[in-house]
C-alpha cells in the first residue's frame, strides 16, 4: 500500500513537469504526425505493404516516441541531485521504479491513442476492427517498453552499471516484445477470423511483461542506491 | 533515551584506491548539535551521505538510533540537505514541497506554513527555475525541514544565504534541536556554526581529528580549531 | 486609424467574398470530368496563395525582427503564422474532401500532398515552441529564427509540383504554365477568389495583432504598478 | 581561422566527453540496430521489398539513431551552467554551432559505419556494390542531420517536453534531405546503371546541405546569447 | 586610463512584469574592486550576468573598456565566475582548463601553473565528478583566471571554500587588482569581500542603494552597510 502510494506522488510529479500545459498534448500529436510521416516516405505506402506490414509501422513510431520519452525518465532527476532526496526519502526503490515507469507509460499511451487514429487516415487503414482486443495490446506491449526503459534511464543514474554495457544490451532486449506487439497488431487489422498462432504471440507478450516487471522491481534498488 | 542517535564505529570509505574515510568512530547523542569542520575534500560530504543512506561505507558499522541506515523507518526519520538543492527547476516552489511532502504524508497546511517561514509565500507559485540563488536554497531548507526529521545532515547550508536567512535557519535549528532534534552540520563558515553547535568535529583527511564539546575559544576565533587540532598541511 | 482601415477591407472584401460564393454557385458551369465537385478548387487554391502570402509577412517580418529587436515585427510574425496556419489547413481539408470524392481516399502519400503537410506541420512546430518558451525576448528570438528556417518548407511547396509529379493534378494556372489549359474564366474566378480571401486574412492579421497590442499594453501597465 | 579553431575545440571537447560516459553513443547504436532488427522482422526479408526500400529502412534507422545524439548536443552544456561560459568566451556563435555539428557529425557517422554491415547482414544486401558514392551519400545526408539537428537542439534546449519538442521541429525540415538520401541510397544499392535523375537528387541534396549550413551559420549568434 | 573600466546608465531588467533591476547607473574604474552587496533576490546575479554579456538589459545601456558588452574583443577582457561552476563533470580538470584554455589560446603551460596555484594539480587527472564541492569550486576560480583577464565578474567566489582557500583567492585578486585589472564580486560572506573591496554597492530590490568607497566602519561590522543604507524591510 505505503509503496503504491509513494508511487503515485512520483508518477504524479512527473506528470505534472511534463504536462505543464495542454501544448505538450499539441507537440505529441504533430509529432506523431512526423514520426509517420517519416515511415511513409520510407515506404512508398498505397501499395499492398501497409495491409501486411501496418502493424510494423505503428509500433516502430511507438518505439521511437517510447525511448524519447523513457530516457528522460531519471535523467529528470538529475539536475540539483533530486535523486539523493528521493533516495533518501522512505520511499522504496521499488516505488520509484513504479511511479516513474507509469508516468512513462501514461505519457505514452497518450501517443499511441492520438497516434492510432492519424495512422488510420494516412495510411487508410481501418483500426477499429477489433478495437478492444487492440488497446489490449497497445497496454500489454507499451507496459513493456515503459518497464524495459525505465530500467534502463535508471542506470544513467548509476555510472558503475552504465559503463557495463548493459544499454547496449537494453534495447536489443526489447525485441521479443515489440516483435509479438507487431504480429498481434498485424493480425487485429486484418479482416477475417485470427490465425492460430495469435494466442500464442499474445501468451509471449503477457509473460514477457510478467518476468520484466518482476526483474525490474527486485533489481531496482540495486541500481539506485550506490 | 540512552543510547546515541548517530553512532559510527570505523567507518572507511574508499573511492578506487583513494581512502576518503579513514576510521570514523564517534557517538552523538540526541538533542546535539554537530559542527562538522574540514578542509576542502576532508570528507565531511562523503560521511554525510553515508549517515543518509546515499552511499555505503566501505567497511564500518553505521547506527542511527539503533536502527540500520537503510532501513525504511530511519530514513523518514531523517532531514536531508545536500550540496545541490535537491528541487525540480520547472515545478512552483509549492509543487516541490508536495511532491516531496506526499513521500512523508505531510499535509497541505503543513506545506503553506513552511512557505511562510522561508519569506517565499510570495512567490510561491513561480517556478524555481527563477528564484535566486538564495531563494532556492531557502526553499530547500524548508524541504528538509518538511515532515519534521529527528536527524538533520546539511551540508553547508548556509551556502548563499544572506544575513537575515542565516539568523532564520539558526533559530530554525535552535527551535527543533530544543524539541531534541539532533543536528549534523558540516560548514566552511565557521562563525555562524559556532553559535549553534554544542560538538565540533574536525575531519583531517578523511580521519576523524578532533570530536568533543565546543569551547569558548571556538566562538570568538573561527580559526581556533584548524589550528590547534589540524596538522601543518 | 487601425480601425477605419478594418472596416474598409471588411468593406470591400465580405461582399467581394459573397460574390464570388454565388458566381460560384451558380454561374459558373460544371467541369466536365468531376461534375460539381471540383468548385473545391475555388477555394482550395486561393487558401493556400492567401496562406503563403502570411508566410511570406512572417518571414519578412522575422528577418526585420532579428535585425532591429523591435517586439512589433516578432507580434506581425505571429499573428500572420496563426492566420497561415488557417488557412492552410483551409487548402489541406478541402483538399482532403476533395479527395475522398474524386479519388475515394483521405490521404495519397503524394509528394505535393506530402509537402503541404510538411509545411503545415513546421508551422505548427513555431506555434508550439511559442508556446514553450516564456520569457517575451527569447521566445521572439527563437521563433524568428525558426521562421527563417520555416520558410524554406514554403519555397518547396510552391516548387513541389514541378520537381514530382504524381497523384495530385499538375500546374494549370497560365501564370506558371505560360499555356491556357483551364477555361480563362475560371482561371479569372480564382484570382479574384484569391483576392478576397487575401482581405480576408489581412482583416484576421490586423485583428489579432490588436489583441496581441492590448495584452502588451497590460503588460506594460503591469510593468509599470511593479515598478512602483 | 579563429572561427576554426574554436569549433575544433568545441568538437573535440564534446567527442571527449560523449567517448568518456558514452551515454547517446549506446543508446543511438542500440536503438539503430533495433530498428534495423525490427524491420527486418516486420518485412519478411529476401522478398523483393529490402532490394526497393533499402535505402528507406536504413536511412529510418540513421534518423531515429541521430535524434538520440543531437539531443544531448547542446543539453550537454546545461549542467553546471556550462554554456554561460561558452557564451562569455570570445568564441562566435558559428564556432560554437560548427564545433557541436562536427562532433554529432563525428558520432553519427560512428554509428553508420556500424550500421552498415550489419544491414548487409541482416537483409542480405551487397551494399559495397559502390563504396565511394554510398559514403558519399552517408556523408551528405549525415551532416544534413547534424547540422539541423544542432540548430534545433539549440533552439528547444531550454525547453520542457524537448524529447518531443525536438523531433517534432527538426524532421520536417529534414524530410528532403531524407528523402534524397533514401532514393539516392536504393539507387546505390541496386545493381545496374544509374537512373537519369540520379544526379537531380545529388543536386537536391547538396543544395540542402549548403542552404542549411549557411542558414545555421548566419542565425546561430541570435540563437545563443539570449 | 581615463574612460572608466565598466559603466552602466539606467539599466533596467524585467523578467515578465517583474522588474529585477531597476535603473541602475554608475562607473567604476580600473583597477578598482567593486563589492556587490545585497540580500537574497536584490537583483546581484542579474546585474553581473548583464555585465557579463549573458543576458541582455531591458532598457539602459552598458559600456565595458568603452566597448558594447557583446563584441568579441570585449568578451575575450571578461573572466566569468558564476553560480554554478562552467565545468563538465565526466572530464578532467586539465581537460576542462585545456578546453576552455583553447578559446582564448592559453598555453599548456598555463594550464600546469594554475593548476598548482590552486592546489589541484595532484588530482588534475581524475574527473571533476569525483571532486569535493570546494575543489570544483577552486577549479573554476582558476578557469575564470586563466587568460588573464582584465575584468573579472565573480558572483558569490567564495562560496564552499575553506579558509586556506579563501585567503588564497584573496591574495590572487588583491595580485591582479595591482596590475590594473578590474574586478567586480558578490557575495554574501562580507567580512571577506570588505577586505578586498576599494568601493561597495548596495543593490537593494533591484534600486543601487548605495555606491561609494569602502570606508573603515564597513571593515569590522558586516552589519554596517545594510543598517545604514538599507531599507527596513
Ligand atoms: C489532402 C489533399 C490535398 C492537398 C494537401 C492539396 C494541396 C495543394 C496545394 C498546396 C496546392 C497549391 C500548390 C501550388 O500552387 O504550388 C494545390 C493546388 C491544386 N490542387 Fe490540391 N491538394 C489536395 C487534394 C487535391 C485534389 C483531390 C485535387 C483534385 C483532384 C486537387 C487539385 C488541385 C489543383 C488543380 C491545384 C492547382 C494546381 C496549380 O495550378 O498550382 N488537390 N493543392
Ligand atoms: N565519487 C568520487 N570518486 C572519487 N573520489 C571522490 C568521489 N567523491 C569524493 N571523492 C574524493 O573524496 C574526498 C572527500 O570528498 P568530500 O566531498 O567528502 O569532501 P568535503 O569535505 O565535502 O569537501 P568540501 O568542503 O570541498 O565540500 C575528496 O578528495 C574527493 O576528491
Ligand atoms: N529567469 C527569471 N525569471 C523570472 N524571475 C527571475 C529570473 N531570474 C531572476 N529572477 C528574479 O529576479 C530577482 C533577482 O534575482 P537575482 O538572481 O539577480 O538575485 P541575487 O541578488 O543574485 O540573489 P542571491 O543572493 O539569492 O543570489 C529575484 O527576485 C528572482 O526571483
Ligand atoms: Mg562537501
Ligand atoms: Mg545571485
């Protein structure tokens, strides 16, 4: 309870620096709108490869708005020494990696929603097939990166752990995640009944969420205190 | 009400090679308030933190009243003041003290009361980013201040303060060290630590050169101390 | 004075606007291929010549800006982006119902479609770091700056539909094609189409620099009560 | 001359520090090859779309992986107040503005050259089929996106949100630079004669470089000194 | 020598309405040693960052060696010390020097000198991270020395230094005064600044309060200045 609590006040106060007014909502939405852009000039779309691969290019814009976003996570804390009083506050380790991971997440769940809809007029696609069963994964996979990442703007805060080329190895570990997010979304944007596979990519995704989440809150005291 | 609020026995600490601690052992018992005096780089910043929690000792045992360092239940009991202020820039001088108060469940009066103590109600609602620098590290001392510690460690905090804020932050320590509150102090601006001290501390080199009362001599003469217990260097 | 000179482009320019509503309308006859539709166009078109003309104001008015530090040119620079903006977005959004008539689709991965997003998006950009930024000098240094920068999204925008040529329809204005290839009294319904738009967004310009005027008065009365 | 020699300065002094903690270095490496790893996950690679759009996916994974450094390029100097100090030394704004572009140009092509082969392996591309002119074209495009990238840094250093802020200003205006670069990249990638608008979009892409670089150089002093 | 080294006429400075300095006018000449006295938010930083170039004033114009405040060789003349210390932590001291050291091409010999007149040459290698808050403060002292300027603008040098290094700085300013170079500091620690200072200003809520020579009873009574030419509040 103690932990949720502290939790939210961090989560809160990140928030709150990020969103000192509504222009933060006007810039992520224009840069929604870049970052698809800049797929669609890579891609000469209309052709067949948005039906097939639309999935790929939605959670590529993720992943990129993501790290953005994730990577100031602690770096926030580190102008004025703020992390030594958080560190030296009663709140645990674990609280702080929770209160950070889901103001990350909420900030990025902001993006996909106003992302989802954009994606759908640009590309001409029709998202809302299966619209449940996509915000389900939209939450499943963003969780992901939110968790993964947070970690990782964790360890700019601890020089030791950083030089182990552990960042190096951070992104690469999203792989298996953003892979499953890919195929599941793919699937939901398709007409037709799911292929077979599809309840297992989605056990993929929910067990990968589960280990990380796990591995983060147990390891991150670690990387906090020196 | 026996046993010492800080007591620390052989403490080193060592950054690579280079021993920044050596054998720190002493005992202060509550209600005490502590100079802690050195030379730039003794290592009065290096025990500060180990006593917050911040960094671990490398060898030596730390007891802050009778509990672990780390421990949840001594940390709120603790008033942190580092060299930084420990603020966010673009958050209002009243969003900071919440946002930190919400970790100690301090409340919302509690908040506006402390603003009024610092002289920055006024100003309560920009963003630090534009205070001055006096006015921010007023605002720090109200944040260690906030949920009412037993134990203060600030390091040199009376770092750009000007006249009246110094003689604000001294009756401030005086006031809660009569609630017996114990004090830790370290500051190059040894005439205004003396007035409130009752133990001085002298750190030579990371040893732990002089721990005992504060005498008469102190008070008047800020160089008294290096000169009778430093060495030469 | 100001307002005499609202009030006389508000005179010519509201019912030079009504006019060529009801020419449109009614005079003018269907084109053949795209039946009723394609009156878009008269709107289409003039929104974005009115919309470059603002950039073209911002990006004087910016350079001025930078030269001579003076807040009214950096107040001329903002007001003529905001008034761009809309109507650029006028020119995108027709554009995008003309399309999902005529071609069924919102949005083509166009290049001339592509850059008007482009340029829309840059411009949005400067309103955005407006905003961002809150101290009154820095922000008119870096908007203008940005301006500059802006403009050169313009410049390809204009040029785009001669360098790629693709989904969206070519040039047909005889200006730049040196040929007649639209029916002459179309082309004239779109100068003066162009004409009243323009007006238009001189009148939205004037106005909203008022506003900006008064806000600094306050300001500078502010100011003057803190000073005291 | 001078101008030189204090952008050398600056240069080598930002490669310095970035080489010391190698924060964006990891992070952009990272990210690029996750980007390239993830395309070719999303694309079924060897079908014919890598040998069409090489050029986008490679150059996506340049524009993602540049973000992440010219980010830091002028935040660098926000810590400690660094940049009071550049600005009160003598050193013009367009040293300040060359010798930060240099070392983000420097770092980039760092990354590039990583990059590469691990396209060629990832995707199974000969992309040494015309050596010279690719690293022609790396080098072209890669200082169009250190040199805007660098602007805008300074522009939106001060600013919240500039994680968002940042991309969001500095893409559009890169897009035809990118999107030179992809076309001229595909054409390098293909086997066979060089189509007839090769050198047209050479010419586009100098031309950028050179009105951006002037643009940059003239404006930066405003920039700086507020 | 006649034109004098920094002169200002009706400065004003707002930020939004707030005015921070409000019409300030004087001139000091060379080879004088301004002290820049005020309480927490007069307006002391705002006036130095002013004079330093940094920020621009609102209104007023301001004159340095007869020279306007931006031009490049006006700016080579200026040696800048600020609130926080112009050094990047993840690089050595010497490399700090060296690249600060190459904008106004400092030997590296330079370099070694001024690394030993503060006392750091013994850990010029290692990053500034790892040092103690008054080293780094030391550091920068030596890095706003080292091209030998003819104006320094220091705000608030003495802060975190010790007493060794306090008389140290003392005495390098007091040696550069002699060579003509003019000096303008801000502090709070009085005693010290009175020292050295040869005039005395009083920014008081952002109005110049007061400016004139340092006169004897500034010497042994901090209080002085602000009793007699501060308001109450
Ligand atoms: C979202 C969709 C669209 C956008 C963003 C758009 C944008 C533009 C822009 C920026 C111009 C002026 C450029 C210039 O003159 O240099 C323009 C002109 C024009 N547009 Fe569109 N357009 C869109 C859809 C359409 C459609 C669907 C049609 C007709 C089928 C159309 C027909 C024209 C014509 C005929 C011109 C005049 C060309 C000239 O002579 O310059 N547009 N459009
Ligand atoms: N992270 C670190 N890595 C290596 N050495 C360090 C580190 N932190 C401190 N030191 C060294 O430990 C010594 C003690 O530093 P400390 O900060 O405790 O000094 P201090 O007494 O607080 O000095 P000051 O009065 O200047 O603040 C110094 O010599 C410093 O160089
Ligand atoms: N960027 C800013 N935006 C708004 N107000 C500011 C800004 N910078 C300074 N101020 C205000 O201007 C006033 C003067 O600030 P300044 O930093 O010059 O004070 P100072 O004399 O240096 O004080 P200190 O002794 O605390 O350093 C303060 O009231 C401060 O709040
Ligand atoms: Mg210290
Ligand atoms: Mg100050």
């Amino acid at each position: 309870m103690r932990t949720l609590r502290h939790a939210a006040a961090i989560a809160w106060k990140d928030l709150r620096s990020e969103l000192r007014t509504k222009e933060s909502l006007n810039s992520s939405l224009s840069f929604s709108i870049v970052v698809l852009l800049l797929l669609a000039m890579a891609f000469d779309t209309g052709s067949e490869i948005v039906t097939d691969y639309g999935g790929g290019i939605l959670w590529l814009a993720f992943a990129f708005s993501s790290t953005l976003i994730v990577n100031r996570s602690f770096a926030r804390e580190m102008p004025n020494d703020c992390i030594d009083v958080l560190v030296a506050s009663p709140a645990s380790g674990a609280s702080l990696f929770l209160g950070k991971a889901v103001a990350a997440f909420a900030l990025q769940s902001g993006i996909q929603l106003i992302c989802l809809p954009i994606f759908g007029v640009f590309y001409n696609v029709t998202w809302w097939r299966n619209p449940w069963q996509l915000f389900g994964v939209l939450l499943l996979g963003g969780w992901a990166m939110a968790c993964i990442g947070t970690v990782f703007s964790a360890l700019t805060v601890n020089l030791r752990l950083r030089e182990l080329m552990l960042p190096m190895l951070m992104y690469p570990m999203l792989v298996p995640a953003l892979l499953a997010s890919m195929t599941l979304t793919n699937y939901l944007l398709m007409p037709g009944a799911m292929p077979p596979d599809f309840a297992q990519w989605l056990r993929l995704l929910i067990g990968f969420d589960i280990i990380f989440t796990t591995l983060a809150l147990a390891l991150v005291e670690t990387i906090l205190v020196r | 009400m026996s046993e010492p609020a800080v007591a620390t026995a052989g403490v080193w600490k060592y950054f690579g090679d280079y021993p920044a601690l050596r054998d720190v052992s002493f005992a202060l018992d509550r209600g005490e308030c502590l100079a802690l005096l050195g030379r730039n780089g003794a290592g009065k910043t290096t025990l500060l933190r180990i006593l917050a929690g911040l960094s671990g000792a490398s060898k030596g045992d730390v007891k802050i009243y009778d509990g672990v360092v780390r421990a949840s239940a001594t940390r709120a009991r603790i008033g942190w003041l580092g060299h930084a202020i420990g603020l966010y820039d673009e958050l209002s001088a009243r969003e900071n003290l919440q946002a930190f108060g919400a970790l100690y469940d301090v409340s919302k009066a509690t908040i506006g009361e402390w603003l009024e103590r610092v002289n920055l109600a006024h100003v309560a609602d920009s963003p630090v980013r534009e205070y001055s620098r006096g006015m921010r590290q007023r605002l720090a001392v109200a944040r260690a201040f906030l949920h009412g510690p037993d134990l203060l460690l600030f390091d040199e905090p009376f770092t750009s303060l000007d006249d009246k804020a110094i003689a604000l932050l001294q009756s401030l320590l005086t006031g809660v060290r009569a609630k017996g509150v114990t004090i830790i102090l370290s500051t190059h601006q040894i005439r205004e630590a003396m007035e409130l001290a009752s133990r001085v501390a002298l750190i030579d080199r990371g040893k732990l050169a002089h721990f005992g009362p504060r005498t008469e001599e102190m008070l008047g003469d800020p160089g008294y101390i290096y000169r009778t217990f430093g060495t030469a260097a | 004075m100001r307002s005499k000179i609202v009030l006389a482009l508000g005179l010519v320019g509201v019912p030079l606007l009504l006019r060529n509503l009801y020419v449109i309308l009614f005079n003018l006859p269907d084109e053949m291929e795209q039946g009723p539709v394609y009156r878009i166009f008269y709107y289409h078109l003039p929104a974005f010549f009115a919309a470059t003309l603002c950039y073209t104001t911002a990006m004087v008015c910016s350079i001025l800006y930078l030269v001579k530090k003076s807040a009214r040119y950096d107040a001329i620079a903002m007001a003529c982006t905001e008034v761009g903006l809309a109507f650029a977005a006028v020119n995108l959004i027709t554009g995008m119902f003309w399309g999902r008539i005529s071609w069924g689709i919102w949005w083509a991965w166009d290049p001339r479609l592509t850059w008007a997003l482009i340029c829309w998006l840059v411009y949005f950009g400067y309103l955005m770091l407006r905003k961002a930024i809150d101290d009154p000098t820095e922000r008119a240094k870096n908007a203008g700056v940005l301006s500059i920068f802006a403009y050169v999204s313009v410049a390809i925008t204009w040029k785009a539909i001669e360098w790629w040529r693709t989904q969206h329809p070519g040039p047909v204005l005889s200006i730049r094609t040196g040929e007649q290839r639209i029916d002459p009294a179309m082309e004239q319904m779109l100068y003066v189409n162009t004409l009243a738009l323009a007006t238009l967004a001189a009148i939205f310009v004037i106005t909203r620099l008022r506003q900006e005027e008064v806000q600094r008065e306050i300001d500078a009365l502010r100011r003057y009560a803190h000073a005291l």
